[in-house]
C-alpha cells in the first residue's frame, strides 16, 4: 500500500487497541442517556494544531462508546487563503463562480461536507496474493512503527472539505474514532441524508449500528449504539433508509445470534442456523439507538430449498438476507434486495458452497404501522439470455442493491445482481405481485468502454445504485472483472460508475415494455422504445483487486441567499473505491467526485489529495488527525451541511 511521506502537523495519538469484539455483548439492564466531555484546552494540543472533543454513550449493557473528534484547525496560510477569497469576492475582483456561491454577503463561508465512515487496513486485510502484488523489498528508510507492523488502529468518521471553491476542498478537517471496539468493518450508512438526519453507520462484523449526530458539523458527537444483543434475530447489518421522523429502517442480513427458534417484536417465530446464516431481519431503529422493532424478512412457509440453500440446512428453506433497502414512506411500501448467506461468502469467497447461495428475490413491505411492518411479497428475479460457463453469472445471481422511484406519479422500483450483472425494474411496488424485467445488462455500458469485451456483465461487481430525485437517471456503480478472471480467454469487464436515461421506461407507467431477452440487447441495449438508454460510463483506472462499490448523490444546492437546500437536480455524484478486503476484493481507497455535465460524467479534478495533489482523495496516507495509523477503508459516504448552513 501505499504510504506518502508528508503528513500532517502533530504528533502520533496512540489509541488503546482493546482485543477484537465481535458478536457475543452480553446483554443487560437498561439504555442510559449520553454524556459528553469537553473541548481539551487549545493549549493541550498548541504544537500539533487539532483540538479533541469526546463524546459518550451508555449502551444496554453498561458498556461506555465514544466518538472523539480530531478537528483539524486552519493554519496561518489557510486563514489567510479564506480571508483573501472573501475580501476578494465582496470586492468583486474574484471571477470563480463557485468561489463567489460559497461567501455570503457577511463575509461567511458556508461548507458542505463529505462524511465518509472508514476502517483502519491492517495485517488482517492482506492475503498470499496481496503480500505477492506488493513485491515487499529491502528499503533502509523505516515506517512509523504503527505504519510498519500494520497494528488495528481505530475506526472512524473522516469530514472531508465538499465545498467547491474552498481553500481546503478536498482537505479532511476531522476525523472520529470510535471506541471501544475495533475492526468493526465500518459498512453502509443511510443512502441520502436531508437536514435533521441523524447518520446510521453499521459495522458489518461487529455487528453493532452507530448512530451520529452531525447537526454542528464538522464536529460529530455518538447519540446511540444498537448491540448484537438488541437484534437478537439478525446479524450484519448492512444498510439504512432514514424516515421523516429520525428513525431508520435497517437490513440485518444474517441470521439470528444463536441458532435455532428466534421470536420477533411482533411475535412471530423463525428458525435460524445462527449468527451470519438465514433467515436475516428487518430492524427499525431510533435515533437513541433503540430497537423499536424486528421483524422477520423470512416468509412463515418454506421457500423453495433449491434455489434457496442454507448452510447448515433449515427445516424451512429461505433466501431472507436482505441488503439493500429504500422506501416510498408515500405509499407505505419498503422494498429489499436479498443477496447471499453472508457467512458462507466471507469464510470461503473464492469457492462459496454452490451458485445459489447468492439469491435472486426481492422483498417488499407494508409498512403502514411503521413497528410491525407486514412482508407482502417475495418475488424472483428472471434469468436472462446469458449462458455462463460459470452458474453463479447468471442474470439474478445476488441481488445487492435496489432503488425506488421518487415523484408522486411514479411508483416503481429497479434492483440490481451483483454477480450476474444487470438491472432489473417492476413499475408498481404497491402491487402485490409485482412483475419484474431485466432491463438493462451491465454488458452495454462495458462494451461502450471496450468493444472487445467478452464473457458479458457476469460477476461484474455491480453495487451501489441509486435513482436522481427528478427521476431522470440511474447511477450505479461497477467494481469490475479482472482479465482471466473465469476464463484465459476471459477480457474482463472496467471498473466504472455509468448513469442511465430512464426517462422513458417511466413514462410508460404500468404498461412498460422493455425487456432484455437476446444477445443483442446484453451489447447494445434494449430494442424496445421505452428502455433504458446509456448517458455516459466513466471508466476508473486501478489494479488492484476491487473497483467502485458505493456512492452518494450531493442532494444539496446553494442559493442566492448564501443557505443550502435540498434539490432535486443532481449534479455531482461521489463514489469510493473499496469493497471488503477480507473478501478477497479490496480497491485502492480512493474517494472520488464525478460532475455532471449535459447528462455526462466528468472528474473533478479539483478535489485532489492534500498530500500528494492527485485527483480524488486517497485513504492510503501515513497520518490522520487522530495519530500515524497508516492507510484506511473508505466504504460509504455522505453529502452533509450543518444544521445551522441549510435551509
């Protein structure tokens, strides 16, 4: 990995590493209200240029969690570089546009941040092949010595600077640890934010949700901590959908804490082979953390035990381990994509047990009474016109993410397979048996890269997607497939972020028409009139083993009177490049900003790193506010403005 010389100002703050906590918290008495400590003295921290500031949680089992912020303070050049811009703007002198946008008559500058929830990457993230790529050599100069024996720092939140004509855009002006348990694999957080929000941050292996309060960004204070032991019939926890009244919806993918029968908050009762097995649940959380409900995502009656394999068998088979989660709080509808026994894939992810680990159903709810939400319907995405040699590249194999629609007159839903590599959409979620088509093939969009290739969009890494909030584009976001990587003959596919024009497919209401079913179309698209149609692709250069995973839509727009508000014109994406290293698919640990210009997807070549001044921001760095821990993961992320800056 690696390690660029310069780092910032300050000394090294070696954090306590207490062992690695996992599943077993014990469980206890009651939630007990969060306290906080205080500002250190500026003078405590004079020589490195960063004030602490710690916040507190009691948790239901008495256990204490923190979030200590690390604020990055301005130097004499950066003071001086923001008085300059805004005495050169209220001047009139200053000719950047988005220079001028971000200084109020008042002479203030109002900032939009990236909050990016982060792992520290240690020994435990390599394997032979990483150790071999990396040629290790004889080198005379020496690491720091938490760099050089790759020692588990802490997790954290890093507030990186999003605002376009800022003296420290792309600068990361804080970074907040979490204590006290490490290598939680920090995972997804909520898919958009909007003012009031409270970020929900899951830690895939630890099992445990964090909930942030970002309203006095870029400080970040903990305001609740949800434990294995609150959502004894799930586990994993992988992504969030934020309601209008603060609480929040959460896929916990695996199954229960212990196997065996497991009784829900509703009453109802599963039988689950155990903790990262089948079948998952659906979690409503509180902003305190609290678990407000859990209900099963998994169907009273067996599924079909073919297609739906658990390992250790179940006495009623299912596919229930949702992934990805959105909501139409309008229509009382949720809907959630299952994508693998989650357990299976992490200990063996080159030979999982058999294809159909990976699912291919998509779940909806009722969630009109918001605490017993009623699961109406189960349905299976179709196969498409692919053969692969490969059974788990076909169209449905593992679906990981879906998105819904967002105007009023729009009701459908797109979900998207992982490893099969397409899209599929059903135009009404209210429907209770809705009816899906594959339209779109990942194929299309790496074909307009290169034409050469081969082997379709199988295995692709297809993730994050999301729909625009004018319901104009899709984007989504594509990992790749290395040349070779199912045949010698095999090209691969590119690491890329592409959007589509589903203008037309909605248009079409109910009476939708597209439909992928030949060769031709997984090339060049769909043949009939209202299918999806491809802008632009932006293809990301990087060897290493993973690609773009995730994304964030910036849903923020300032106006003339110098205050942020919601929009829905989306004009620029973010996106990281990083998946899960103990997968074997890791990425280079960039976080990156796309612009869009006349429906098409352009670098931001001015959000560069303030180390080594290359495009986009690296997470492979020496020091951190919070002390020389070496390089990080940057998994999710989110556009933020504080409370006091939107409107």
């Amino acid at each position: 990995m690696t390690t660029p010389t310069q780092a910032p100002p300050g000394r090294s703050r070696k954090l306590p590493r207490p062992g690695r906590r996992l599943a077993a918290v014990a469980a206890v008495p009651t939630l007990i209200a969060a306290g906080f400590v205080g500002f250190n003295s500026p003078a405590a921290d004079a020589t490195d240029k960063v004030l602490t500031y710690t916040s507190k949680f009691t948790a239901t089992n008495g256990e204490i969690f923190t979030a200590t912020n690390h604020l990055v303070q301005d130097s004499p050049a950066i003071t001086q570089a923001k008085r300059n811009l805004v005495d050169s703007v209220l001047d009139g002198t200053n000719t950047d546009l988005d220079a001028q946008k971000i200084v109020t008559k008042d002479g203030k500058i109002r900032h939009e941040y990236l909050v990016v929830w982060a792992g520290d990457w240690n020994a435990a993230d390599n394997n032979s092949a990483g150790l071999y790529a990396s040629r290790p050599a004889i080198n005379p100069v020496t690491l720091p010595e938490t760099v050089r024996d790759n020692a588990v720092g802490p997790d954290f939140l890093a507030v990186v600077d999003a605002t376009k004509g800022s003296p420290t855009y792309g600068k990361v002006v804080n970074t907040v640890t979490t204590a006290p348990v490490v290598e939680n694999e920090p995972h997804h957080m909520q898919y958009l934010w909007h003012k009031g929000d409270s970020i929900y941050a899951g830690g895939l292996y630890s099992d445990i949700t964090y909930v942030f309060d970002v309203k006095a960004l870029p400080k970040i204070e903990i305001k609740g901590v949800n434990l294995p032991t609150d959502t004894p019939c799930g586990s994993i926890p992988d992504a969030y959908w934020t309601l209008k009244d603060g609480t929040a919806y959460g896929t916990y993918m695996g199954g229960a804490d212990v196997p065996g029968p497991c009784t829900y908050t509703n009453g109802e009762v599963r039988v689950s082979n155990g903790f990262g097995g089948s079948p998952g649940s659906l979690v409503r959380i509180g902003p305190d953390g609290k678990t407000l409900s859990e209900v099963p995502a998994a169907l009273p009656n067996s599924e079909d035990p073919v297609r739906c394999i658990n390992y250790p068998v179940l006495p009623q088979a299912t596919c229930a381990n949702p992934h990805g989660i959105q909501a139409r709080e309008d229509l009382n509808r949720l809907i959630a994509s299952d994508y693998a026994e989650p357990r299976n894939i992490v200990l063996d992810p080159v030979r999982p047990p058999g294809p159909n680990v990976f699912r291919d159903t998509v779940r909806i709810w009722d969630i009109s009474d918001r605490d017993n939400a009623k699961l109406v319907s189960v349905s299976q995405m179709p196969d498409g016109p692919r053969v692969h040699r490969n059974p788990s590249h076909e169209e449905p194999r593992g679906i990981m993410e879906v998105t819904v629609t967002n105007t009023p007159k729009n009701k459908g839903a797109f979900a998207s397979s992982m490893c099969g590599g397409v899209i599929y959409y059903t135009p009404d979620i209210t429907d209770p048996k809705p009816v899906w088509r594959e339209v779109f093939d990942v194929t299309t969009a790496s074909a307009s890269l290169d034409e050469q290739v081969t082997e379709g969009g199988g295995c692709t890494g297809a993730g994050w997607i999301q729909t625009s909030p004018d319901d104009k584009y899709l984007f989504h976001a594509v990992i790749g497939r290395g040349p070779g990587a199912t045949s010698p003959f095999d090209t691969g596919s590119a690491k890329m972020v592409y959007m589509l024009d589903i203008q037309k497919l909605l248009k079409a209401g109910k009476n939708t028409k597209c439909s992928i079913d030949t060769i031709h179309e997984v090339n060049k698209g769909g043949d009939e009139a209202d299918c999806p149609t491809l802008s632009d692709a932006f293809r990301v250069q990087d060897n290493t083993s993973g690609g773009p995973h995730w994304g964030a839509m910036d849903n923020f727009e300032l106006g003339k009177d110098g205050y942020y508000r919601e929009t829905d014109k989306v004009k620029r994406i973010a996106f990281s490049n990083y998946f899960v290293a103990r997968t074997n698919t890791d990425g280079n640990h960039k976080l990156c900003i796309l612009d869009i210009k006349k429906g098409k997807l352009v670098l931001d070549d001015r959000f560069v790193d303030e180390y080594d001044g290359t495009s986009c921001v690296s997470f492979n760095r020496t020091s951190w506010p919070h002390g020389d821990f070496g390089d990080a993961k940057p998994h999710s992320m989110l556009f933020v403005v504080a409370d006091e800056d939107v409107r």
